[in-house]
C-alpha cells in the first residue's frame, strides 16, 4: 500500500470536456487514503482462495504469479479486500490517484499519447492477457498500471455525475463502475477520466482490482496493510 496523501482536485474530463458521462466538472475534496501500489495479481488472489475455500479464477491457460488477475466479479474483488481489512477505492480516490494527486492526467503518468506504452499495457502491446504488475513505468506518486493492463473495479454503484444527490443501495444496484481501461479495447478507456458500467456478477478477461482504505479507516481498526485481518468465516 502507498499512502497518498488527501486534497481538492477536479474530477471529471478535465482534458476537452468532451465525454459527457464525465461531466459536469466537480470539485473533490478527500482525506489521506491508502491504496495498492499493484493490481492485485494471480498469486495474491489464489493464496486469499486457498485461505478461504472460494473458487480459483480462470487464466485462461496465461499463467498465474504475479500476473494482474482477472475474471474476478466485483463480489469477487470486494471479498479480497475486506478480508485484509481493506475495501476496494471509491471512484474519486480512484482518479485522484491516477492523476497523481489530482494533477491534470489524460493518462496516468503521461498527458502525451505517444508516451503511453511507457506507462501502460494497451492494445498498442498487442497481448491477448495482462502482464506481470510493474511491467511499465508508475505515475508520479509510485502507482502501476492505474492506465491499461486490466480494468480496475470500483467500489461504488454508477452514477450518473450530473445527479450526484441520488443514492443507490450496494444491494440493490447491480450496476459497478471500472475503471483504467486494460491491454484490451480502446486506448481511450485508457484515459484516467474514463468511466464504464459494469454488472458486478461479470467476471472478464480484463477485469482485475487494487484495494485501498482511508486512514482514519485504518486507525480505527487498528491493523495495517493486512498483518492483522478477521476470521473469514465469520460473517
């Protein structure tokens, strides 16, 4: 976990404002947080399933280690990181981190497009799976593969910006967010304003997680980075 440290930042397409599903622009005010400096990988995940008796996700005949994992369903995701304690980020600490502490960032660690296979895993690779997290070069703050190699899980519902004082209930809101986009698709998922709606029951080839808490969060339960975590069977 790398500990970013809070601020005010814009959120939204602060490049052209041109994607409409990332505006209106808003600001954001956040406290200090912290969040994996890798995707979770492979290895991470099964020795968590092992622990706990849940299912080994597919790799699709890959290889596992410390290759970012995916087909994980963010149920999937949400249960790893509670089980260290964590939660998976919101979606402003998300963006936040990815623009290096609320920078202006097309891409995270680079503005320029041509630069991006420096920074991230995308369809520029032609690869057919994610790679091994640290592959590429992090973003200012020390973050990997915020931008491609697999799209991340957020742990809110969708929601639309230009609403943003109606509420859902996790339960009853099917619909999660991803975000970073992946080694697949478009380099414009890429991009560290881009949203996408997801079911939380999918579990795809390029979708994987990272895990962050608050600080105050962490304080108040008294354990860091996972040394300390509850009994997974316990409810």
């Amino acid at each position: 976990m790398i500990l970013i440290r809070g601020g005010s930042f814009t959120a939204g397409d602060v490049i052209d404002s041109s994607n409409t599903d990332a505006l209106p622009l808003h600001k954001v005010a956040l406290k200090d947080f912290y969040m994996g400096k890798t995707e979770v990988t492979y290895a991470q995940y099964d020795a968590f399933a092992k622990q706990t008796g849940r299912q080994f996700p597919e790799d699709d005949l890959y290889g596992r280690g410390n290759r970012a994992v995916v087909n994980v369903s963010w149920h999937d995701a949400s249960a790893y990181c509670s089980y260290w304690g964590w939660r998976l980020p919101s979606e402003n600490e998300w963006e936040y981190a990815a623009r290096s502490r609320g920078k202006v960032a097309k891409y995270a660690g680079t503005n320029i497009k041509d630069s991006l296979p420096k920074y991230a895993v995308t369809s520029l690779d032609d690869l057919p799976f994610t790679q091994p997290v640290q592959s590429k070069k992090p973003n200012e703050i020390g973050l990997y593969d915020m931008s491609g190699n697999a799209f991340e899980w957020i742990g809110q519902y969708y929601q639309f910006y230009e609403d943003p004082d109606r509420l859902h209930d996790l339960e009853n809101s099917s619909v999660r967010i991803i975000r970073g986009g992946s080694f697949s698709g478009s380099t414009s998922f890429t991009q560290t304003f881009w949203r996408v709606g997801v079911l939380a029951e999918v579990a795809d080839y390029d979708i994987g997680f990272r895990c962050a808490i608050g600080q105050k969060e962490l304080n108040k339960q008294r354990f860091l980075n996972g040394i300390f975590h509850r009994n997974p069977a316990k409810p």
